[in-house]
C-alpha cells in the first residue's frame, strides 16, 4: 500500500468567490461523510512525508490533469494524507471530494509520498 497526500485547493482571493458562513456550514456534513468513507475502509493516515514530483489534479467534472503548475489565485486549504494500491485508486478517492461539488472551483491535487 502506497500513501498519497490531497491537497484542497480554491481560489482564497477573488472576493466573489468567497463562501459566506452559511455556505459553509453547509460543506460540513459532505466533508465528514467523506472523510468518514475513507476511514472506513482504514485508508486514512496522517503521516507526513517528502513529496514525488509527479503531481496528478482532479478538476469537476472528474478531469484529471498533469502537474506540477502553479495558478496565482488558487490556494492549498488542506490536506490528508491516505493510503492506496496505486494513483488511480487515490485518484479515485480524489473523485468524491466535496471540494469539487462547491461553487468555489476547488480541485484536489493528489501526490505520491516517497518512500525510504
């Protein structure tokens, strides 16, 4: 089993793009079910590490991109860390994660962590 960092990333800037409280008590039960899902299934770690350089994102509408690239109004607004076969399960993973559903444009970047 193979670990993977997602970073949650969004624009944090543009001030339209900004969700107002109420909008965002309304991500809490979608990101809980989530994450609930992944511990679950005992994949959940928080174990850090150093970081590959090839980075795969996942966009809405499942579109999935090469990295690394760098977009001045998008910003990291967390991550965990979680454990999989390989990217196209963390990949997968990515897929269902309320960040894309937001109206915010948020995507998730998914990394391999280096082993020892």
């Amino acid at each position: 089993m193979k670990e993977f960092a997602l970073f949650f990333k969004r624009d944090f800037h543009t001030k339209e793009n900004q969700p107002s409280p109420e909008q965002l008590q309304q991500t809490i039960k979608p990101w809980q079910d989530w994450l609930g899902s992944i511990a679950a299934q005992n994949k959940l770690t928080n174990k850090g590490n150093r970081l590959t350089q090839e980075i795969k994102i996942v966009k809405p509408n499942n579109t999935v991109l090469n990295g690394p690239f760098a977009e001045i109004k998008e910003a990291i607004g967390g991550f965990i860390v979680v454990k999989a076969a390989d990217f196209d399960e963390a990949l997968e993973m990515a897929k269902g994660c309320p960040v894309l559903l937001s109206p915010w444009n948020g995507s998730v970047e998914v990394r391999m962590i280096a082993s020892e």
